[in-house]
C-alpha cells in the first residue's frame, strides 16, 4: 500500500511539472508576442512621426510649416510611447540644428513645448520599473536637464547596478564631477563595473577634464587614476604634463604606462629627458611609448636616443624605433649611422621601415 501511494505522488509530481513547464512556455510565447506587437507599433509610430517632421520641415510657406506642426502636435498628443519617441527624433533633430533655417528652428520650440520631455521623463524616474529609470536617465542627460541632476544623484545609491550605472552615467554626460568621483569609488569596491565602464564614464564627461582628472589622482587608487589618464589621453590636455610626468615614476606599472603613453601624445621637448629616461625602463611598453614621444620631439637629442633604442632587446621597440627613425631623419644622417653599425638587428629593422616608407610612396623615399 506504502509502495502504491508513492508511485502515485511520484506521478502526480511528474505531471505537475509538465503542466508547470508547459505554463512557463506558454506564458513566454503570450510574453514574445506581445513584445513583438509592441516593436511593430514603435516601428509604426516612429515611421509616421519622422514622415510628419519632415513634411515640417520640407514645407514651403510658414502656414503650410503650422498646418504640419499642428497635425504632428495633435498626432503625439498625451500617448507615452508617441511622447518618447518623438523625444528621440527631436534630439536627432537638434543634433544637425545648423542645417535647419532659423525660422523652422524657431517654430520646433512649439513641439518642444508640447513634448516637454524633461518633465516627461523626470516622472518616469519616480517609476518601479528599473529598465524605465535607466532609460529616463539618460534621455534626460540629452536635454541637459541639468536641473534635475539632484534627482538623478539619488539613484547613485540604489541596489540595481544598471540603474546606478546608468545614473553615473547621465551625470557625467551633464558634467557633474562630484558624482563622476563617487561612481569611480564604487568601482574601486565593486569590480562589478568594468575597465570599459569607467573608459565610458570619463570619456561621458563634459566638464573640465583636467581638473577632474587632477582630483581622481588626488582621491582614487591607482586603477582608477590609470583608466582615467587611458581614457584622456587623446584629448591632448597639455596643463596635465606635470602630473603625466609624476606618474612615470608610479610603482603601478599601468599607472606609469598610461601616464607615459599620455606624456608621449603631448610631443612636449620639456619632457625629453623624461622620454629618454624611461627607453631604459624595465617594461618594453614603457620603453615603446617613449619612443612614440621622442618621435614628436624630433630633436637631434631625441634622434640619438632613437638609434640606441634601434638596438633594444624586444621586436616591437627595435621595430616602433626604426620607424620613428626613418620618419623624421629626413637628411638619413641617423638612419645611415645605424646601417654602418654592428649591430644587424638594428640595421635589418631599419631596412625594413625604409622599404615599407619607398613601397607606400610609389617607389620614393618621402
């Protein structure tokens, strides 16, 4: 009886499953649909909302230009995904502004008026739905809603990492640096967050960049003050050398090649020693970034620091100094000084760059 009784339980239990399984399949094809439904609209309304902002702007005469707006106005009305949408067309809009006639530009502020997005999106941020804050967020970091900036730092302390990320983000975007400097401390205590989302957050940033940067080196570990100077180091930012050139002498050996790297993009001949100091790193890509910065100076002091750099021990340097060689010796004084020498590896790598240059030049030399 005792045996009975199980094997019914255990049937019962088996076909309980299935109509649970078959639920949840059934419910993420309901799901599926619907989501699909929902594209198709968004695609529907966006199509109609850019045909009818077009017809705006392509309109011949001022009251054709109402007509157009007043019907576009009327189409979005109070309908949140028309709202959204027509957002988001409006910041594409904005973005090429300077190919649209001023009294066209002028009459838009009525559709910006009747959208007002900021608003629009501050209520969403009031919302449960975490996907909806994230979203908020950012659109209004695309209006520079400056204003509502206190609204969007309160999310910085929020448990769902995309919510906060999201808000980190938008903050930068508006060039709030206190709240760059607090996200940067989460990321020294949350691995959670990537190298590439703290490269996204400083790149993100509009504010002064040099003063940001000076107050992460003030205040943060040297992971963060390196992917800060990664992060900067194209924009060139010439008042920072001083610190590049602090930096080069971190025992972090990221730390000291990001700042070598960046001190190398200024092409600052203050900096010459510095560069020829650290072609005797330990570290080849120490040693490969300086000759990236002796190749900007292209002094003579620069050039002799090149042709021993010709004989470095590691393939790239040897190969990265070569190159710079050939690129800036324009009277070959340098470059015939290494192919008389002894050393053949020094001599091959030169070679090498010489006939890459002749073959990218149609058979000449410069």
């Amino acid at each position: 009886m005792a045996e009975f009784s199980y094997e019914i339980l255990a049937a019962a239990l088996i076909i309980a499953f299935v109509l649970l399984l078959c639920a949840e399949y059934l419910w993420l094809y309901v799901l599926s649909k619907r989501n699909e439904e929902t594209d198709i609209q968004k695609r529907e309304i966006n199509a109609r909302i850019h045909a009818m902002t077009e017809a705006f702007l392509y309109s011949p005469t001022a009251s054709s230009r109402e007509t157009e707006l007043t019907s576009l106005i009327e189409y979005i009305g109070d309908d949140p995904i028309k709202r959204d949408e027509a957002s988001v067309q409006f910041i594409q809009l904005m973005k090429r502004s300077e190919d649209i006639p001023p009294e066209k530009l002028a009459s838009l502020g009525r559709l910006y008026e009747s959208l007002d997005p900021i608003e629009f999106y501050s209520e969403r941020l009031e919302s449960g739905n975490y996907y909806e804050k994230s979203y908020a967020v950012r659109r209004l970091a695309d209006f520079n809603a400056s204003d509502k900036a206190e609204n969007i730092r309160k999310l910085l302390d929020g448990r769902h990492s995309d919510v906060v990320y999201n808000a980190a983000m938008a903050l930068s975007e508006l060039g709030d640096g206190e709240s760059v400097l607090v996200f940067a401390q989460k990321c020294e205590n949350n691995r959670y967050y990537s190298h590439r989302v703290l490269l996204e957050l400083f790149q993100a940033y509009t504010g002064d960049r040099a003063e940001l940067v000076r107050r992460i080196f003030d205040e943060r570990n040297d992971y963060i003050k390196a992917t800060c100077i990664k992060a900067y180091t194209s924009d060139r930012i010439k008042e920072l050398a001083p610190l590049y050139a602090d930096g080069m002498s971190a025992k972090d050996n990221n730390l000291k090649i990001a700042c070598v790297k960046a001190l190398a993009q200024l092409g600052n001949p203050d900096y010459e020693q510095k560069m020829i100091i650290a072609l005797n790193d330990k570290n080849w890509i120490v040693r490969l970034a300086a000759v990236s910065g002796l190749e900007k100076i292209a002094s003579g002091t620069a050039l002799e620091a090149l042709v021993k750099a010709v004989s470095d021990e590691e393939w790239w340097v040897r190969n990265a100094a070569a190159k710079a060689i050939v690129n800036i010796d324009f009277q070959l004084v340098y470059v015939e000084k290494v192919l008389s020498g002894y050393d053949k590896y020094a001599a091959d790598a030169v070679k090498n760059a010489l006939y890459k240059q002749i073959n990218m030049n149609g058979g000449g030399l410069r």
